[in-house]
C-alpha cells in the first residue's frame, strides 16, 4: 500500500512539475517533453523499488518515427515505455483518463490521443489524429485493447496496425513482461521486482499486407517472450 500511495504522490505531483513545463516544452517544440517523460518513468520505477531490464534497444534508431506495437498487463505499461524507449513517443490511450483532475490535461498538453472505445464516430476520429501524429513523433498501441488478467498475450486487434502503413513508419514490437505482476490490474497494491522489456527488430511499412496476419505475426512474435518467464518478476 506504502507503494502505492507513493505513486499516486508522485504522479500527482509530477504532474503539477508538467504544467509547469509545458510552456517551455511549446518553446523548444521538441525534446523536452520526451525528457519529461522519461524521467517521470525511471524515477516513478526507481522509488517504489522496480527494476527494468532492457534488451534489443540495438534496433531502434533514435532519429527515426515507429508505431510501437506492446502488449498490456497494466498501468504501468505506459510509464514503462516512456522510461525505455529511447524515442519521443505519444500515446493512444483511452479517454477516460482525461477526466482525471490535472492529470488527464497532460495528455492533451503534450499530444496523445485519446480515443473514445464508446463512439464509432470517435474512434475513426482518433485514428486520424494518430495519423498525424506519427508525421512527428512515434506512436505506442496496445492492440490487445484492454489489460490482460492472466498475464498471457491475447489476440490483437488490427484497426490501429494501418497506421504504420498510412504514415509511412515502421513498426517496432515491445515485450513487456512484469507489470502485471508488479502492479495487477484491479488491486490497489505495487509490489517491488523485477520488469523485462523486450524490443524486437521493426518492420517496414507495407501497404498491401494482409493486417490481420500481420497481428498474428506481432502477437506470436511478443507471445515468444512472455511465456518464457520463469522468476514471475518478483524480487520481494
């Protein structure tokens, strides 16, 4: 619980240090606000005693754009890929989350999207606004479309896997595997341990492939790295 509230602490008051730097993030227009990130995920991470092991950062080139392709156990799934990933990167995340006071302003200051799951209407409209963002920046998705329970890859969806293609980027897989352990959804509790993040080599933007076989492929290819856990991502 101590872990917990120590995160809801520290997000909040991240959170007042992001509207702070908001203007200076318009100012500089880039790199600031991948900074910002990036030290809001270590340092949430670091003070509730959760390490992150990375591997495969080989295959990202630091001045290219990806749509970043994971797979989702938990909340910290989105801090996770901020603390690693060595890209600026905005989030397809779910609206609900702009409700939260102050908090949900942070992800309209620094251009995620959010989609409305509710609305046919919304969801094509935050595709398009995915789109344009991937002209800047990369983009993360989660296309199993909601946390895992039981801690295995479930089947992707492919309506976000077009972007890729439309936008001209590749698509860079993410293994994640810890979080639900450290963090389950639906329990108010954070455990110390450990989290390993897998990043497997992209691929090339392709407008005739078949998408629901490139799911497949992007499923098979995080599955390969998830069950193959054996310590469960817990040090204590």
């Amino acid at each position: 619980m101590i872990r917990y509230l120590y995160s809801l602490l520290f997000s909040f008051l991240w959170t007042i240090v992001g509207h702070i730097v908001y203007p200076l993030h318009l100012l500089t227009g880039k790199g600031l606000g991948h900074w910002f990130f990036r030290t809001y995920g270590r340092l949430l991470f670091a003070g509730n005693g959760i390490r992150i092991v990375t591997e495969g950062l080989e295959h990202v080139d630091r001045n290219g754009r990806y749509l970043v392709v994971a797979n989702h156990q938990s909340l910290f799934d989105i801090p996770v890929c901020m603390a690693v990933i060595p890209v600026e990167t905005k989030y397809f995340a779910k609206r609900e989350l702009a409700r939260i006071p102050l908090f949900g302003a942070m992800f309209y200051f620094f251009d995620h999207v959010l989609v409305d799951r509710t609305s046919k209407r919304g969801a094509v409209r935050s595709l398009h606004d995915a789109k344009k963002r991937l002209e800047r920046w990369s983009l993360v998705i989660f296309p199993e479309g909601t946390r895992s329970l039981d801690g295995k890859v479930h089947d992707f969806k492919t309506g976000g896997l077009a972007l890729a293609a439309d936008a001209g980027v590749p698509i860079l897989p993410v293994a994640i595997r810890g979080t639900g352990i450290v963090l389950p959804k639906g329990e108010n509790a954070v455990r110390a341990g450990t989290v390993h993040v897998k990043v497997f080599p992209s691929i090339p933007p392709d407008r005739g492939a078949d998408r629901k076989q490139l799911a497949e492929r992007l499923e098979t290819t995080i599955r390969s790295f998830i069950e193959t856990d054996t310590d469960g991502g817990i040090n204590g």
